[in-house]
C-alpha cells in the first residue's frame, strides 16, 4: 500500500437545496518524496479534499465516505481526536493566503512555536530556538529578529515563508499545499516553488500541490490530477498531462494558459461556460455542456457517465470520445493551435 | 509607543477641559440667553429671605458681573487649585476639586460625591464583572452551537434583556427576592467593603444581578455575532491544521479576535455607569452618584449637580483613554498609529 491512499472519497454538504457533491468518488496514491498536483477551476472540489484528508471536516456538516489511508491508518471512520494529533505532525497544510491564514495578533514566532509545542514536550526556550532555525530554513533574513515580528509587518513573499515554516516545524510526512503561490507577486512565486521542491527534498515529504494554474504543476510535480465538478477526469505523470493530454477539459486548461513564448497577437483559447452547479449536476459526461468534441460521442456525452479508464501505463482518462478519436483530436487540432506561434 | 501614549494623554486633558467648559457654559451662560440677570443667577445663592440689595451684593461678590471668560477662569481654578467663598461675614476656603457649595446644606459638593463613590464604584464593577463573564460566555456558547436548542434560548434571553428597562426587572425581581421568597435584602442598605466584605456583596447581590443582566444580554449577542465571524476566518482553519485542541482554537484564536469591539464597549459602558448607575442607584435607594444626582435634580441644586456632571465625564474620558491604551495592547496593528 501507498503512503497516501485515497480510495472513493466523497465529501458531501446537505444544503437546503440539495445535497452538494464537493467531492465525489476520487481516488489516487501518493508515495514519500513524491509529488501530485491536483488541478482544476474553483468548486472541483481540490481544497475540499485537501481538508478532507487533514480530517478538517469532522464535527461540520459535511458526510464523508470512502477511505483515506495513511500510512497504513484510515482516516475517513478514525476518531476525530486521533486526526487532531496527526494534523500538524503527520500531516500539515500551506494556505493559500498567508496574511489571513495567519493570527494578526500573535507574533509569527509565536504561531510557530505554538504549532511545534503541541506535538513536541519541549520549554518555550526551546522551541523558539527551532521556530527560529525554521524561520532561517525558508530564507528569511535575521530570523533571530523576525521571529518577533506579526504577520502585518512582513511581506507577502515573507509571510509565505513563514507559513511554510510553521507547516514544516514539526517535520511532516505529508504536505499539502492549496495554492501556496496565488496570492503572491509572479516574481515571489518562482522564489516559493524553488523553495517548496527543496525543502520536499530535504524532509522527503510526500507533496501535494493545488492549484488552478498549470504552469505551478509544470514546475513541481511528478503526478497531475484534474478535478471537475468533484471527479477525477484525468490522471497521469506530468509528461502524459502536457505532452499526451486525452481529456477535451485538459486541453482547455491547457490551451488558456498564458505563455510568453506564445505570439501576442494570437487569443487564449478559454473554455467556454462555467462550471457545473454541483447540486444539480449535468446528466451523463459533467462537462458535456462546455465540450467542443460533444457532437462526436454519438450521443453518449448527455446520457451516461463516463467511468475512468486507463489508456495506457496509469494515464486515467474519463471521457466517452474513442481513444483513437481523442488522441488524433490532440495530435491534428490541439496541438497544433497550441504550439502555433 | 510612547508617543501614542502621550498624545492621548494630551488629548485627555483637552477633552476634559472642552466638558468644563460646555458644563460651565450650561450652568452660567444658558440662563442668561434665556434672560436671566446676574441677580437672578446669585439669588439662587443667597436664599428666600434676602433682600434684593442684599442680592445685588452677593452677584457682586460671587462675580457675576464680571466678563464671561474671568467667571470661566474662576471656575475652572476653583476645580484645579480650590476658591475661597466670601460670605460677607467671613471667608471660606474650598479645597480642590471645588465644585462649589450645595444651595441646600451649604456643604461642598465634593466631600459629598467622594463619600457615595465607593457605593458607585462597587455596584458597577461587581456587576460589570458578572456580566463580562455571563455575556461572554453565553454569547461565545451560542455561536459555537448556533441553531441549537441553548442558542435560541439564550438570544430570546438576551433580547428580552436588552429590552427590559432596569425599573422593571428591579421591581420584579425586589418583589420576587427580596419581599417574596426574602432571600436578598430589600435595597436601601450598603456596608463598605472593609467593615464586611461579606455583607457588602450580600447587600449589593441583587442590583448587581439586576445590572448586570441588562449588560450581559447586549454582550452575550455582540460576543455571539463576533464569534460566528472570527470562527469562520482562515486563521481559525490554520490553528486547527495545526492540530490544536477545539478548546484552545476556540479561546486562544476565535475568542482572541472577538474581543477587540468588546473591549470598547465595556470601556464606555464601565466609564458612563461610574458616573452614576442612576436607574439602578434609585430603584434600590443606594446611595451612591446617581441617587445623589437624581436628588439633586429634584431640589434644583445646580453645583450639586454640576458636580456629578463633570464627574461623570471624568469617568467616561478616562475609560476611553484606557480603552484607546488596551487597545494597542489587544491589537498588535494599532500600534502604528
């Protein structure tokens, strides 16, 4: 068995319209030292899994189901004591926004020691002493100093840091980060990600990265999983997903991706619609009322769900299109209009 | 730091001086736009059976016909440093603070206010201290259990609170305690607190309770509704990500956030009734400087009661001014200011 293992998890939220779906049926592996990056437009359930796997939904009202195995424990029927232990130890979490993420009225030190002290019996003494090694390790000038200062008085690019060195502070097997870049300047988020892929080496820590920005994945992970409307729609290692893309979503996602190499008269190519309500999801394929390719699975697009199938050597793909059809879709029409400079 | 400080003290100091000076423009100027004659204004002074020579001598020498701003300046050095009275007779000196001299006793007003302080004092920290912790921890209790049985119990609770006037739930519950099941004393008695600390809070039992309950309900749903949004901010997510025990997320970080707008309230709620629980003070007859102001109104004795006034701004401009302090304790981000 896998370090991490996700077998059908689904998170769902009763509402007073209906039962929403956030996550529904997914499932992947993850080893130590490696790296997934978990793709896909707001509301495709990436940050609800995330905080599905650190057990942050237990005592809300959402309904788990499925397994969550790490390292050899499942989470998803474990009391929500025994997750409470493992949060922050075991596993810990990057947040998004790090300004908000972080208490404005303690002092970053004091944010991280608190965090390395409720697993580890050490004085405050000590503990300081290795919130400031932390705080050294991320590349933040003076720490001896910085430790002393509130979230306010650093930078954006600094507070990230510093959130990465509270979730590393107590040497965690499993990393999560749920868009650790989006709200920093594009010259920090380089900086971040080198960071990141470092110290993953360093820890050996098992990565997982979400984001919907493919260009953050690119650069760090080994697996790629693209989430929509609470599915896996395709998985495969970083090569499959860029250089052999079967999923039409996939190719969207690619193709509005912005890139300098690209000639600036030509348009991104968007993906047309929004996505799905997640209460009353779209019958057969959830995509279906956004995809170009519809027309050509005879039908089958509206009516049935399609099941995620292998295409070859792990590469996942859920989509009712031939194989033959989809890959020749990439080669003569995608491709192409993608590379076209 | 330091400068926050001090430019707030200085701001103090002219806040009160801005009070003395609208208290003295009510007592001194208003009657005389409404027509009043400095003989009119010293015949307040000298009593019923004065002549109306001797009137004219006593506006003289209380210095009503002196210019306005001369008679100010009297005024507030008799606030600062005393005033000597002259009565003809004699002269009578009236030491610092000198809010002047009751018309009724002929006794200065400050000796008098001093004596029924500790009463005020008493009822509104006892009670403020009930209520702190009654109202913060239903209100932080129904928030963490919003929709439940206790939650909506407890709002229907707090809104009848706050909408139950003190002379209502005082006479209630003096006919409920203290005449019908005769477990509380009827008001009307105080012991200091260094005769007998136990008489003294048995004695101020039930208007604290009284007190405190109108206070506890607005703090209980402004506690609730700061809670509900606190718990939900990202950092809440962090602290329990971090593996953080519910407890310490909740008091440590969700409780941590919320208390800034509390603390302001109960800095101006605190300061306005140290300046007189006047309901309270007259529903139970205690004597302290509501009751003594209420009185004072009732007989017309205007230093008495502009004594109480500038008391009771004294009160309020103090609180704010440790409010302003604790804040930049409380919240790390003020301090720029």
């Amino acid at each position: 068995m896998s370090f991490l293992e996700l077998k059908d998890l689904r998170v769902h939220f009763p509402t007073d319209d209906g039962l929403v779906k956030s996550v529904d049926g997914l499932s992947f592996a993850l080893e130590r030292g490696k790296t997934l990056g978990i793709v896909g437009e707001s509301g495709s359930g990436k940050s609800v899994t995330s905080l599905g796997i650190l057990g942050l939904h237990k005592g809300g009202r959402a309904k788990l189901g499925g397994e969550i195995w790490l390292d050899g424990e499942e989470l998803v029927g474990a009391s929500a004591e025994h997750v409470r232990t493992l949060r922050g130890k075991k596993m810990a979490m990057i947040f998004q926004d790090p300004l908000s993420a972080m208490h404005p009225f303690y002092t970053v030190g004091s944010q991280i020691i608190e965090a390395y002290r409720i697993h580890n019996d050490v004085s405050k003494k000590v503990a300081r002493k290795h919130a400031i090694d932390m705080l050294g390790r991320v590349g933040i000038p003076q720490p001896d100093r910085r430790v002393d200062s509130y979230p306010h008085e650093f930078s954006g690019g600094m507070r990230q840091r510093a959130m990465i060195a509270m979730a590393l502070s107590c040497d965690p097997e499993l990393l999560i980060a749920d868009e650790p870049t989006t709200a920093l300047d594009v010259t920090v988020q380089a900086q971040i990600l080198d960071l990141m892929r470092d110290l993953q080496r360093d820890f050996n820590a098992a990565l997982i990265i979400i984001t919907h920005d493919l260009g953050v994945v690119a650069e760090l992970a080994d697996d790629i999983l693209v989430m929509y409307g609470g599915k896996c729609i395709e998985y495969g290692t970083a090569e499959d997903i860029f250089e052999r893309p079967e999923h039409p979503y996939t190719w969207g996602l690619l193709g509005s991706m912005p890139r300098l190499d690209r000639d600036r008269t030509e348009r991104l190519l968007p993906i047309k619609g929004s996505p799905p309500s997640l209460i009353n999801v779209p019958a057969g394929c959830a995509f279906h009322p956004r995809c170009t390719f519809e027309d050509r699975t005879g039908g089958k697009a509206s009516t049935e769900v399609p099941q995620l199938v292998e295409t070859e050597g792990g590469h996942l793909v859920r989509c009712h299109l031939p194989r033959d059809t989809r890959r020749s879709i990439w080669e003569t029409e995608i491709k192409p209009s993608l590379e076209a400079s | 730091m330091v400068t926050y400080i001090i430019r707030r003290l200085i701001w103090s100091v002219v806040m009160l001086s801005i009070v003395s000076i609208i208290t003295f423009a009510i007592f001194f100027l208003v009657p005389r736009l409404a027509g009043a004659t400095s003989e009119d204004l010293a015949a307040r002074y000298v009593g019923r059976t004065a002549s109306a020579e001797q009137v004219k001598v006593a506006a003289e020498k209380l210095g009503f016909n002196d210019p306005l701003v001369v008679q100010y300046g009297r005024f507030a050095k008799g606030i600062v440093v005393g005033a000597d009275y002259d009565y003809g007779p004699g002269v009578e000196r009236c030491p610092a603070p000198c809010f002047g001299y009751s018309f009724l006793t002929r006794l200065p007003v400050w000796p008098d206010l001093l004596d029924r302080l500790p009463v005020t004092i008493s009822l509104a920290l006892g009670a403020a201290v009930i209520w702190v912790i009654a109202g913060v921890a239903t209100g932080v209790l129904s928030a963490l259990k919003r929709g439940s049985f206790f939650d909506r119990a407890a709002m229907s609770i707090a809104l009848a609170g706050v909408s139950m006037p003190i002379f209502f739930t005082g006479m209630v519950s003096l006919v409920l305690f203290s005449y019908g099941l005769k477990i509380t004393v009827a008001g009307g008695t105080y012991t200091p607190f260094l005769t007998n600390p136990a008489t003294w809070a048995y004695d101020l039992l039930l208007p604290w309770i009284t007190l405190a309950f109108l206070y506890a309900a607005g703090y209980a749903r402004l506690t609730r509704a700061g809670m509900l949004e606190t718990m939900n901010e990202d950092y809440i997510r962090t602290a329990r990500a971090k593996g953080l025990r519910e407890r310490t997320v909740v008091v440590k970080h969700g409780l941590r956030g919320a208390l800034t707008p509390i603390l302001t309230i109960f800095g101006l709620d605190l300061g306005l009734l140290l300046g007189g629980a006047v309901l309270t003070e007259s529903t139970y007859s205690l004597p302290g400087i509501g009751k003594y102001a209420i009185d004072a109104i009732g007989r017309q004795d205007l230093p008495q009661v502009m004594g109480v006034t500038l008391v009771a701004a004294f009160f309020v401009v103090v609180a704010n001014l440790v409010v302003d302090l604790l804040y930049a304790v409380v919240d790390p981000r003020v301090r720029l200011v």
